[in-house]
C-alpha cells in the first residue's frame, strides 16, 4: 500500500471539489485519512475519519483577518501532523492526484510558482530541521517574520514595542504558510528536495480559470512529472457558484476529472450553490457518467481538431450600450478573443473596448477611413494578416448584432464542429429577427428582448439567407470577406452549411448567401437583430453602415430586416450561460460604469435624434405597426439647423487676450529647463537626516459637496501611494457623497465631520473646515497632514510612485509644496464614470506666462514641525524659537527661499518652481457636463453665464499632454477593485453616478446651463495661456482669481 494520505476539513459536508480530490488518492491506491472537529457528510466510502482535536484542538482556533480564512489553523494542523513522525503525507482538500505519491526521504513538495514553494501536499520527515523551524516559529502567533522587508519589520518591532504586537492573523496571507515554508526551506538547504512547478502545481492561482474552460490543451502543462493537480478549492468554488450556476462544464479539465471519477456534482453541491439545475444538460451528462454510460470529455477525447482559440473579428462604430452582452454570450459558445476595428465612435465604445483589451479579451485597432471607403473591408484587409488571426485555431467574422445560436450538444462551437464532421469551414446561415413589437429601447440582451423572426424558409428578399462564416486555419483561401473568404488557393474543402452538408463547388469562386439546394438551419442558426427596437434603429441609422456606407438606412432597408412572421426562442437556453460572465462584468469597476455611461449615452442620442422632425417623423412612421414588414415608403422633412439657446458672449468681452501667443510644446519645455538649470544653484537639495522620523501615518483633510461619482477614484489613488487616512469635511450634499463616506468610514478609510463653519458670521466652510481638523486626534498624531480637494492627485515622479519614495528622495523635508498643474478638457463634453485621471491628458505647460493662477501649490507638513496653524494652500504661523528648524521643499525637492516660511505665500513664483520629484495633478474642470454640477454645487439658484465662461477659459489649459500618472493607475485600480468589493460601497457609488447624471440633464434643460454648455465647448474659445497678464501684477491677479 502506498504511504497514507492526511487531509483535514473542519466541519460540513463535502463538496464535489473535495470527494473529487478525496477519490483520486483512493482510486490511486492510497489510504485516506480525514481529519474533523465534528461529523463530516458526503465522505466518499473507504476514508479513515479521525477526530482532529487528537492534532491540534480547535480552542484557540486561528483566522487570517482580512479573509477569514483559517488557513493558519490548518498550516499549524499539518506541521504538528507531520512531527508525529507516523509516516503520512499531508494534502490539502483541493489537491487532486494524478499519480501515486512517492517521498524522497520523507520529502515530498514543490514550487508553485518562480518564488515560492507551497504546502498544499507536504512531506517532512520528523527530524526535519526546516520542520523544525516551523514549529518554533508558529508557536507564537505574534512572531515577525524573518523574511519581511527591513521597514516593515521595523514596524512589527515598533508594535510589539509598543505593547501592541501584530498577530499572524494580521500579518501577509500565507505568512505561517508558503512564505514560513519557502523561507526554512531555503535556511536549512532543504529546499534542493523541492520538486518542480510542473510536479504539483502545474496550474498556478493566475492560471486556474483554465482548469474550468472548455477546450484547452493541457498537454503542455500536465506532462508525465504531473503527480497533483493543485484546483485552488475556495476560488474555484466561488467562481462555479456565481459563473456556472454550480455546474463545470464537462468539456473542461474539471468536469472530465468528475466524469472519470463518476461524481455526480449535483448529488454533493457546493455550499454557495446548494440546488444546482438537475435538468440542464451538463447536470444530464454527469447523471449519465454516474449510471455508467459511456459519455467521455471531448477534451480528452481527440474527436475534432483543437479550437483553442477562436478568433471573432468585427468592426464597430457607437455600439457600446451592447458589447458586454455580446462578448459575454459568445465567450461562452467558445470564442475566445475579440478583434475589433473602431473608427469615429462617439460614445464608450472604444473605452470598453480597450477595459476588455487590459482583461486579454480583445484586441482593438483604430481604422480611420477617408470619405467614400467602407470601413468593413479595410479592417477585414488588414485583419486577415494580424497575428491574432494567422495563431488561431478558427476565425469567424461578424458583427455585434449577430449572435451564433448552436443546436447541438451544450451550444459551443465544439459541440457545432464535432455534429459537423470537424469541417474546415461552416457557413452559417442568417434568421433575421425583427423588433417583437419593442418600440422603446431597454438595457437587456438582445436574444432575451427579440424572439420574433423570418419563418426558416424565407428566400427573397435575398438578404434573408446571407451567412457568415467561421473558417479553421489552413483554410483555401488568401483574405477575408465579410461574409466568406475570398481568392482561393486550393480546391474546394470541406464547406458544410448550418446543416452540416456540404456546399455545392460553385462556392468555392464566390456567393455569400444559400440557395434553396444549400440552406440549412440544424446545426447553428446566426441570429440577426438588424434592427433592434424602434428607437436603436434612429441610432444605427444615424450612424451609418460599415460596409455599405452610401446605402441608406430607410424604410426599405427596415422592411427588409424586421422580420416578426414566428417565434424562435432556442438561443435563451444559452443564454444562462452567459449571464454570470454578464455578471462579473456589471460589477468590474473597470467595466460596469462604462457600460452604464454608455447606456447613458445611448438614450441621450435616441432623445436628441427624436428632436429631430425628420427621425421624429421616421419614428412615428415604424411604431405605429413595429412587428410589420411591409410599410409604405414616406416622404421625411429636411432637418432644420439646431438654433443655439442663447447666444454666447463675445471672448473679448470675457477676458483679455494676448497680441502674441506665448511658447508651447518644445519650445516651452526648452524655457522650463533652462529656467530649471539656472535655479540649481540657488536652490539647493536638503541635507540628509542621521536619524529620519517616522512618516508612515499621512492624512489627508479636505472639504466635500455632492462629490460623490468621484470620490472612490481619488480615495483609491491616493491609499495606493501611501496616504492612510482622510479627514473630510461635507455640508449640504444633496448627492450620496455623506453616505459614500461613511461607508469607508464603516471601513477604516475616513472619518467624516459635517462641516461646523459659522454661516451666520460668513465664515467659509474650508475655513472651518480648517479650525477643526487643527484640533482633531488623527491630524495632531499623524506624521504628515496635506490639506487638498478631491479634484487634486499628487503625482510623484521618484521611485514607486509612493510618499516613501518622495520623502526619501528628498532627504526628508517637514513641508512638501506641491505646484499645480491644471489639466483642461480639450473636447471631454460628456461625464463617464472612468477614471478622471486616465480621460483627461490635456494641461498647461510647465512654465506659463503672467498670470500664473495654474502655478499655485498645495502642501503637505508635519504637524511636529515648526508651524502653528493649518492653511489651505500651506501651513502657516512659523515659530520664530523653531525657524531653524524648517525643512521646506518645491516640488522639485529644492529648498524654498526664506521668505516663503515668514509670508503667506501660496503660489510658486521663478525662484520656487519645480516639478522634477512631485506634480499635483489639478483637474479643475473634468468634462463640459460636469462642470455645469460644479457651477451649480456653487451658486444654488442662478448662474451668472459671464462668471461660468470666464471660469472656464481662465483655467482651461490644454496645449499640452501629461500622461505620467498613469504609469500609478494599476496599483490604484487594485485599490478600487477591493473597495468596490464591498456591496454596499459598490452600490452607494452607482448610486452617486446616477445621481450625477440625472443632475446633468436637469441642468442641460435649463435655458442658462445649456447656454453655458453650448459656450463653453464652443470650439474657438482660446485656450487660458492666450490670457493676458493684468497691469496690477501677478499676485493681485492670483488673488482676484482665487
């Protein structure tokens, strides 16, 4: 018998994961021993079931803080197992055996990756020393990890110092785990017993969504070293729960290893999924396995060629309210990259686009055409040798209106090819589906809304039978076509239709339709929603056509397409499977809003097309009968030029411009350099410190109103670079921005105040605001206190981007000002909910003429240093006992001048300008439609048009690009993905989105706000650098502005 095999599982019934993995050591000769505080259910037949309080009792029982996990009981429980020296080999619940296990000595276990050795199956001997080290390091459960950096185990010394220590349960994931083993491992040389990655681990954490898909070739990763499968239990639990409503596909590695084993998932369902669907067909396809029928993975089966990767390529243009659900959908029939030609989008599109292109989903390339090109065939030209395309296994050209509607087997692509024979290529045939009567568009997948359709045999008009057509590589032919491939170069192949027979030879030349001798809807149906509903129709009429770009899109194209003759309902099935993918993506912080904006998006268009007597008139004519075919051709009226509301100021009149417009681009860069040369002489760096102080708490305060759609973007960066708190003042939000707050005050991240400023004396609330905070317990503790709005991003350009790194950098100052840098709009009209600081590049230069409002700072001090009063743009109130001990640098990490300690100086003049160490990234304006809530937040009941525009054009620099923060936008999506975890943040943030949008189109009604919004997108207005200086000087111009 092979050496015994110990597991632990705390309580609780097993999953089909754990009896997949219990039986693979039983079926591999194995004798198992599960260990468990109570009775155990679902524990397959021949497991030895022993009390795990003989190992280790529960009492005590130890946690991983931030998870929950109870990883550290269960990394304590083995390595006191082991000690026993009874000669078991432990392996977690979710490690599947390939092979019998075999220790070297006692030793059995391998890297999971380059750096790290896991102990999901573990053998030591009893007289291991890096057992023993083990031992005596979790015997205190608030020892420091001797592997940690230096300043972080400076901090756990100084908590412990403190009184204070850190638990293990507090401390890294995996600290009593991979990190404890790798690191003893390697002190006591041990670590030359570990096996490879491929022996144990062939699949790492990243790499697990593999285990679960259909149709990957795991030949390169499992090979004959393989002896265990590591399935990463709780995440691969979660994900079939929420992803695969409690079913694996069959197809995939996972479901081949159940049916092997002949594990019946329904009959031990995982926790989060406890009544799995007895009658979907994956739930058949096991229950047939159980009964012994012979019903084998077709991954392992090697029927029909690989379809590993199978390519869709598309063109697009406004089509953002319906991506995900497209990509979504078709990811689960089997598609498994999108690559997408865009050209002059006007609404999200792109931006989801390049959301799914940064999740390895699809590839977007921007296709500008000339007037009179058709885009379609330029993208299909230039695609046909993209190397996406040349690597894959199988292409299909489409469109996002045409959805692939397999017959067969579970509906995927390799279901389709295996009914068909494996051929080279399928054509599939077009059912053209009408609006069902939808006369008003809605947010839902277009197979769930359009059911009514052609009737199956529907030859004329021609249209109906077009196909198109999915083609594997080596396929006769030298390009692509829009709906086949064109010039061949060889005899005709294996070309079968939706029926799976195979077309006539005449193909092989040309033809994109089926004739009555080659039609056939059996296998795959292609799902046409030409149309859509009434209102998408003006959208996609006001777009235009990809391909036959001078055809309109009139009541004769409508009849041809909005067919509702039958119902053909068989694609919904399909579409459960696509519905947790759609899921996932509602709520990925990086696609969700953007899906929302474009919905947004769309119905604005369909408003402002319907203002439009001529699509008004359109409209009218298709909803009086949407299910019908057959209307009459109508005459429409010309459309009238849209009349401006009310007439914009003059710029003249506004502001004063400049005879001469002053350097830009290069040439301005130039005079900041040798501005930037000539000062280093006389603005020396700061001496270093012996002994630098503490600087790891940093807070930041700042004032809020009805700022709620962008708080968590500014809260997320600025906790990725090092900030640890926030201190926020509100008053009189009318949007969610209190309840977002308390929300992450709920959380840790902030304490908010309402704003206790004096309305009756006047006093302004910042200045409040301000008094308060001075006297407050996490200003006065903090090491570092920064005083900036929440429309500022400090930008450091040293190191990692973090405060560590700056204050490194620059030897160690107690005052940071920050200069300004604002960015403008440069044509940003429409609010999104992306990333503020990824959508918005245009900025001043960094040396501006006279005025320079755009050269004002903000600081960061600390509060130990020799300052006794908080100001908004720097501390202030210097010491004079304590004047020596001023350490005040630029941003450039260059001492100030004297003069700025003992003056109230808030912005950088010649002599105190610098950015090279840190920016402060002021997007004073963000887009046109928000900037109307801005004006609105400031002056409640009117807007002075004058006012509004000269804000604008006094601050809307944008000559120049400035993308370097973007370079820190990974670590804080990171950030924001956790925060967004939280439903109630998650739900609180769409709330405050909405909120702002409804706000934007109340004002966009008002006759004074769409006067100021038609002004100031007014193209011509000049940019702020085109401002002439006043004759009273810098300063008093700077403080008029401010």
């Amino acid at each position: 018998m092979d050496q015994p095999i110990a597991m632990l599982w705390m309580r609780g019934s097993l999953s089909f994961v754990e009896q997949l993995c219990v039986r693979s050591f039983l079926d591999a000769g194995h004798h198992v021993i599960l260990y468990g505080y109570e009775e155990i259910g679902r524990v397959p037949d021949g497991v030895e079931r022993r009390d795990a309080a003989l190992i280790l009792p529960e009492t005590g029982f130890l946690v991983h803080e931030r998870t929950g996990s109870p990883a550290l009981h269960s990394d304590l429980f083995r390595y006191r197992l082991l000690a026993r020296g009874t000669g078991e080999i432990w392996a977690d619940t979710d490690a599947y055996c390939l092979r019998p296990f075999r220790a070297h000595d006692g030793h059995l276990y391998g890297w999971e990756s380059e750096h790290h050795v896991n102990g999901g199956v573990l053998g030591l001997p009893p007289d291991s020393a890096t057992l023993a080290a083990l031992l005596d390091f979790t015997s205190d459960e608030f020892a420091i990890p001797p592997w940690e950096k230096p300043w972080r185990r400076r901090e756990l010394e100084a908590a412990k110092a403190s009184g204070q220590p850190v638990h293990a349960g507090e401390q890294t994931w995996g600290v009593w785990g991979p990190h404890a083993i790798t690191h003893f491992l390697k002190e006591t040389g041990e670590i030359a017993h570990a096996l490879p990655q491929a022996a144990l681990y062939p699949y790492t954490f990243a790499e697990r969504r593999k285990l679960l898909t259909a149709g990957v070739d795991h030949a390169r990763k499992i090979t004959d070293e393989t002896q265990s499968i590591h399935l990463y239990g709780r995440r691969i639990r979660k994900r079939i729960a929420e992803r695969d409503l409690g079913l694996p596909d069959p197809d995939s590695l996972l479901g081949g290893l159940l049916i092997k084993h002949r594990i019946d998932p329904c009959d031990a369902p995982l926790r989060d999924c406890p009544d799995p669907d007895r009658d979907h067909a994956f739930a058949r396809r096991y229950r047939e396995a159980v009964e012994g029928k012979q019903y084998q993975a077709a991954a392992m089966t090697g029927e029909i060629r690989p379809l590993d990767e199978v390519v869709a390529v598309t063109t697009m243009r406004n089509e953002g309210a319906f991506i995900l659900d497209w990509v979504a959908y078709h990811l689960g029939v089997g598609v498994t990259h999108f690559l997408v030609y865009t050209n002059d989008c006007d609404d999200q599109t792109v931006a989801i686009l390049d959301a799914l292109a940064a999740r390895g989903l699809v590839t977007r390339v921007d296709n500008p055409v000339s007037d009179g090109q058709k885009p379609q065939r330029q993208a299909l030209t230039a695609a046909w040798s993209q190397p996406r395309v040349t690597a894959a296994d199988a292409v299909v050209v489409m469109d996002v209106d045409e959805y692939i509607n397999v017959h067969e087997g579970d509906g995927t692509l390799t279901d389709l090819f295996r009914a068909a024979g494996d051929p080279d290529m399928i054509s599939m045939t077009w059912r053209l589906f009408g609006t069902s009567g939808h006369i008003a568009y809605e947010d839902a997948p277009a197979p769930e809304r359009f059911t009514r359709c052609a009737p199956a045999l529907t030859r004329k008009p021609h249209q109906a039978w077009g196909f198109k057509t999915i083609l594997r590589r080596g396929a006769p032919f030298a390009g692509f076509g829009v709906h086949r491939p064109h010039d061949p170069t060889g005899p005709m192949p294996r070309w079968t239709n939706g029926s799976g027979a195979q077309l006539p030879d005449r193909y092989l030349d040309g033809g994109w339709r089926s004739g009555i001798d080659c039609w056939g809807y059996d296998l795959v149906t292609l799902n046409h929603y030409a149309v859509r509903s009434c209102e998408s129709f003006l959208v996609k009429r006001d777009r235009g056509r990809s391909n036959h770009v001078a055809r309109p899109q009139d009541v004769a194209y409508w009849n041809t397409y909005n067919r509702n003759d039958e119902v053909d309902a068989s694609i919904l099935p399909r579409l459960e499977r696509a519905r947790a993918l759609r899921e996932v993506f509602a709520r990925d912080p990086g696609l969700g809003p953007l899906h929302e904006a474009a919905v947004h998006w769309h119905r604005a268009r369909i408003d402002a097309l319907k203002a439009s007597p001529r699509e008004a008139a359109f409209l009218a004519h298709v909803s009086a009968d949407p299910n019908s075919h057959r209307l009459d051709e109508i005459a429409l009226p010309e459309a009238p030029p849209v009349p401006r509301t009310v007439a914009a100021a003059p710029v003249s009149s506004l502001i004063e411009l400049r005879d001469v417009a002053p350097p830009t681009g290069d040439e301005a860069a130039r005079q900041f350099d040798g501005l930037m040369e000539r000062l280093k002489s006389r603005q020396p760096l700061l001496p270093p410190l012996d002994a630098p102080p503490r600087s790891e708490r940093i807070v930041v305060v700042t004032s809020m109103k009805n700022e709620g759609c962008f708080v968590l973007e500014w809260i997320a960066y600025h906790l990725s670079i090092g900030v640890t708190h926030f201190l926020v003042y509100t008053n009189d939000c009318d949007d969610p921005t209190d309840a977002v707050l308390d929300r992450l005050q709920a959380l840790g991240h902030v304490t908010r105040v309402d704003n206790p400023f004096n309305r009756e004396s006047g006093q302004k609330p910042q200045r409040g605001a301000l008094n308060d905070a001075a006297e407050r317990a996490v200003v006065r503790d903090a090491d570092w206190v920064g005083i900036i709005d929440v429309d500022e991003f400090v930008n450091i350009h040293v190191g990692d981007g973090t405060f560590a790194a700056l204050l490194e950098a620059a030897n160690h100052p107690n005052v940071i000002s920050m200069t300004w840098r604002f960015f403008g709009n440069r044509g940003v009209h429409a609010y999104e909910d992306r990333w503020q600081t990824e959508i918005l590049t245009a900025c001043a230069p960094l040396y501006i003429p006279k005025p320079r409002l755009g050269w004002g700072f903000k600081s960061f001090y600390r509060p130990d240093g020799p300052f006794t009063k908080v100001g908004v743009h720097r501390p202030l109130g210097l010491d004079p006992e304590r004047a020596d001990e001023v350490r005040w640098i630029n941003g450039a990490g260059r001492a100030m001048p004297e003069r700025v300690a003992l003056k109230s100086e808030w912005f950088s003049r010649k002599d105190t300008i610098g950015y090279d160490m840190v920016t402060l990234n002021h997007y004073v304006l963000r887009s046109a439609e928000s900037f109307l809530v801005k004006r609105q937040r400031g002056r409640i009941n009117h807007v002075d048009q004058d006012q509004g525009v000269n804000y604008w054009v006094t601050r809307n620099y944008a000559t120049e690009t400035d993308t370097s923060i973007h370079a820190r936008l990974p670590r804080a999506r990171d950030v924001l993905v956790g925060l967004l975890a939280d439903e109630d943040l998650f739900r609180l943030h769409r709330a405050s989105v909405a909120w702002h949008r409804e706000r934007i189109d109340e004002l966009m009604r008002e006759t004074e706000y769409r006067a100021l919004y038609d002004a100031i997108t007014d193209p011509s207005l000049p940019d702020a650098i085109m401002r002439a200086p006043k004759e009273k000087g810098d300063q008093q111009t700077l403080e008029a502005a401010e």
